[in-house]
C-alpha cells in the first residue's frame, strides 16, 4: 500500500509539472506570438541564422518537439527548404537545453515554496485582468504551477536506503552496459511522454534526490534526445517526400549524435566536469547535467554544422520525390504537439498557403490580359476560348478546396488559445481568403464570357479591345499591388495608394461603359456591346475585391 501511495504521488507530480509547462508555454506563444512569426519570417537560406531561429524559438516555446513538428509542416507546406529546417532542427536542440538550466538553477538552488506560490498567485492575478500583458499572467501563473509539480515530485521520492545507494554506485566505471540501459530507458520515458524537456526533468530529479548516478542520468537525457524525434516523424507520415525527408533529418542528426556521445561518454563527462564548477554529486549534479545537456548538443552542431549539404543530399536519395504533377485534391492537416500546440507558428503556415491561393488568381489573370491581347491573331479562337475554361475550371476548382481547407485550418487555430491580436488577424485572412476565392470565380467567368463571345462570333472590334488594354493593365498592376503585401500590414501611404488605384478604376468603367452605350447608339452590334459592358464590370468587380483585400491588409496587426 505504502508502493502505491508513493507512485501516485509522484504520477500527480508528474501531471502538475508538465500541466504547469503546458500554460507557461502557451502564455509565452499568446504575448509573443507575434515576434515568433517575425523570428520565423528572417528564417534564409543562411544555415547559421536558422540555427539561430531554431534555438530562439524552442527555448521561447520550450519544446523542441514542437518546433520542429512544425519545420516538418512547414517543409511540407514549402515554406522551408530542406537546408533551412536541418539549419532550424539543429537550432532546437540547443534550444531545448534551456528547460534543464532553469529547473537547475531555480528548482534546486532556492527554496521552491517562497517563488512557486507567489508566482502562481501573481500571474492568476495579472490573467484575470483585462489588459494588454494578460498572457504574461498565464505565462507566470504556468512558471509557478510546474515549479509546485517540480517541488512536489522532489518530495514524493521515497528515502533512498544506503543498500540502494550501493547498488546505483555500482553502475559507476562499469563500460558502456549501464550507459547503454540509461539510454534506453532515457527514451522510452520520452517516447511515452512525448516531452524532452520533462524527462529531463525528472532525471534531474531523480539524479537530485540520489536515485541514480551521474553517468547513468547523463545516458538517460542522451536517450530522452532520440526520444524526442518521435512526433517529427509522426507528422511526416502521409506528408510530401519534402516533409518526411525533415523528418528523417531530425532522426538522423539526433541519433548519430547520441550513439558519438554514448561512445565517448566517458571523456565528455570528464569535459563537463572541467567546465563546471564543484563536484558533480549531491545538489551540484544538476548544474553538471545541464552543462552536460548543453555542451553535446552544441558539439553536435558543430559536427554536423559544416555537413548540411551532404546531410541534405543524403536523405534526398533516401527519400526521393516522386515525379509528377501535384495531386488535382488540396488538403491541410492542422499540425500541434502532443503537450503544446503552436497555433501561432500555424497561422504564419496559413500566410504561405494563402499567399499560394492569390499566386492562383494572378496566374488566371495574367492567362486573360495575354488572350486579350492576342485574341485577333489566333488561328482556332474557339479551341483556344474552350481550353482557357476547361484549365480555369479547374483552377476554380482548386481555389474552392483551398477556401474550404484553408477556413477549416484557421478556425482550427482559433480553438486553441491565442492571443487577441493574432485572433484579429485570424478574422481578417478568412475574409482576405474569400476575396481570392471570389476572384477565382470571377476570372472562371470571364472565360466563360469571352468563349461565349467567340462561339456566337461576337468578338469585341479592335477599337474596343484597344480601350480595354490600359484598364486591364490597371486592375493587373492593382492585383499585383496586393499580392506583393500579403501577410503584412499596409503602411498609411500604401493604404492611400490602394484607395487612388481603386478610384482610377472605378473612373476608367464608367468611362468604358459609356463608350459602350455609344457604339450601341451608332448601330453597332447591341448583344456584342452588352457583352462588352458586362466584361468591363467583371474586370471592375476584381478591383473591387483587391481593395478588399488591401483594406484587410491595412488593419492587419503586426
């Protein structure tokens, strides 16, 4: 009975550290989501500053899983290249090592009871004020909850008996065989809580308290460093080869580097020891460890550092990409981690996708300014109308998928917890992703138009298709105008500039339907005018959503 009071114990520890890591890492997405999505945006083809970003957002998000299920996703949407996310994954593990410092330092080192309390009324306190810097609260309240899990898993270990201390001391100097079980239990622990951060946690603890040795806990944080790369490969499962290519990256680069560090244990250990102070036994463990998680991780980066390409080249032929055109159905699966989602890092996948939906629309109507401006000359103008709509249909087609998938996607966000300023920003991409939407419809019919227009042998003279060429030019130069700008806010000039060009089109249809009405009263043929006036509003209405879109893009925050 005794056994049992103590395994529940420490599983309700357990529950409220990675309960308390949970809330501090969704307060700190909400109150800086904004800055992640800056972060992520400076994201090049520069190795070095990938790894930066890797780095900077693991340890501001605290989980490395999340992060680069996420650089799976992102790889898979095309947001990153390949070279870029072993750059970002390189960058996470060295990010993930900061959880190990702060329980280190702040879980061992002072008196848990005089900061977890406080804290956790603090932030609850600033959480429920109604205030711009409320996720800070949720942050703080989440810092005191998981150091309350942190204290109260340090006192639910049972004494340890001088025979059980025997017993762990004699694992000490004895080869590889108990760095080898460390390792594998150090990833089973991680497999099944699909948290690094938290098993590394509770090897400091257990490490603290004098359950197991030093070199048996080093094995353990090596083996929780493989564990980890399981919910990158279970988001590359049904991926692009792109994605699982990532996937295979992050597996490759944390096992290489395990199975080094677990053959070279020894000296590194004793490397560790060099660099850190005091003895790595009793209360100094922890800090040892630390500097232990540390200091392979950044070694490991630096050995493959100089490697990328080949890394690259390497998981390229193992994975190769299928040939062939792009599937004709779109799909966007909503992407999070097992203990923290990343709602925001998802919206900036979202960006990318919508920024694809209007290269959709420029493409359709980069096809009609062409056909226009060749119509006279063609050979077979009703073939020719007839393929434009069977391949604008078809675009149209896609466009409606990528408007159903892509609000699916978004509202998907919205159910986790974000901030207000990235829940506005939510509101105003669902309406810029209709607008595209509606454009792709209006482009699939006025294919429609011009292909009626040749079947019924009413083509437009070629005066009027020459007063048509500055007015296509104009909602062309507009459509490009906004494509250019997505996924960042208009400055008021710019805003200005959106507001001009809309009124130039307005001016330029009443003029050309003026000249319409006139031909019509001079005799000329009544449905090819009326055919030619309607094509000037259809032209008009895609301006009309282009301002849409800038006027969204004006109040977008951030």
């Amino acid at each position: 009975m005794e056994y049992l009071g103590v395994f529940f114990s420490i599983a309700g520890s357990l529950g409220l550290f990675l309960y308390g890591m949970k809330v501090m890492s969704d307060g700190i997405q909400q109150a800086a989501g904004q800055r992640m999505q800056r972060v992520l945006s400076f994201m090049t083809g520069n190795r070095f500053t990938a790894v930066l970003t890797g780095c900077g957002v693991t340890a501001l998000i605290q989980s490395s899983s999340a992060t680069t299920v996420m650089v799976v996703s992102f790889v898979n949407a095309g947001l990153l290249t390949l070279k870029q996310a072993i750059g970002v994954i390189m960058g996470a593990n060295i990010g993930t090592t900061v959880t190990a410092w702060i329980v280190s330092l702040v879980g061992f080192s002072l008196k848990i009871e005089a900061l977890a309390l406080p804290a956790v009324g603090i932030g609850f306190a600033l959480s429920m004020i109604k205030w711009k810097h409320r996720d800070m609260g949720t942050a703080i309240l989440g810092f005191g909850i998981l150091f309350m899990g942190l204290d109260l898993l340090t006192k639910s270990m049972p004494e340890i008996r001088p025979e059980t201390l025997e017993f762990i001391n004699s694992f000490s100097g004895q080869g590889l065989g108990p760095v080898l079980l460390g390792t594998l239990i150090g990833m089973v622990i991680t497999l099944i809580i699909h948290s690094s951060s938290a098993s590394t946690a509770i090897v400091l603890t257990m490490a603290y308290q004098g359950f197991i040795g030093y070199e048996f806990s080093a094995a353990m944080i090596l083996g929780a460093n493989i564990g980890t790369t399981i919910d990158a490969a279970l988001a590359a499962i049904g991926a692009r080869p792109a994605a699982q290519q990532a996937a295979l990256v992050h597996v490759l680069f944390n096992v290489i580097g395990t199975i080094w560090a677990v053959i070279c244990m020894y000296p590194l250990l004793s490397l560790v020891d060099m660099v850190s102070p005091g003895m790595p036994a009793g209360p100094g463990i922890t800090s040892h460890l630390a500097m232990f998680h540390t200091m392979f991780n950044m070694i490991n980066t630096l050995v493959f550092f100089p490697f990328v390409n080949p890394l690259a080249l390497l998981v390229s032929r193992l994975i190769k990409e299928k040939p062939g055109a792009p599937g004709e159905h779109y799909h966007l699966t909503y992407t999070s981690g097992t203990f923290r989602n990343t709602p925001e890092l998802n919206i900036v996948r979202a960006e990318k996708e919508i920024r694809d939906m209007a290269g959709i629309v420029s493409s359709m109507y980069e096809q009609i300014s062409g056909i226009l401006n060749t119509l006279k000359e063609e050979p077979d103008k009703e073939r020719t109308l007839q393929k434009l709509t069977e391949e604008f249909r078809t675009k149209e087609d896609y466009a409606d998928q990528m408007r159903e998938e892509l609000t699916r996607f978004l509202m998907e966000c919205t159910r986790q917890q974000l901030n207000p300023h990235s829940e506005q920003r939510i509101s105003r991409l669902l309406r810029i992703i209709a607008d595209l939407e509606n454009m792709t419809d209006d482009c699939y019919g006025v294919s429609l138009l011009l292909e009626r227009c040749i079947r019924k042998n009413q083509i437009f003279a070629g005066k009027s298709l020459k007063a048509l060429a500055p007015y296509t030019a104009l909602v062309g130069e507009f459509l490009n105008f906004v494509q250019a700008r997505l996924g960042r806010s208009l400055s008021t000039e710019e805003a200005k500039q959106a507001a001009l060009t809309e009124e130039r089109i307005n001016k330029t249809r009443n003029k050309l339907r003026k000249y319409g009405r006139k031909r019509i009263e001079a005799g000329e043929n009544v449905k090819t005018e009326l055919l030619f006036i309607d094509f000037v509003r259809r032209l008009e209405q895609l301006g009309d959503y282009c301002y849409s879109i800038s006027a969204s893009l004006a109040h977008l925050e951030g």
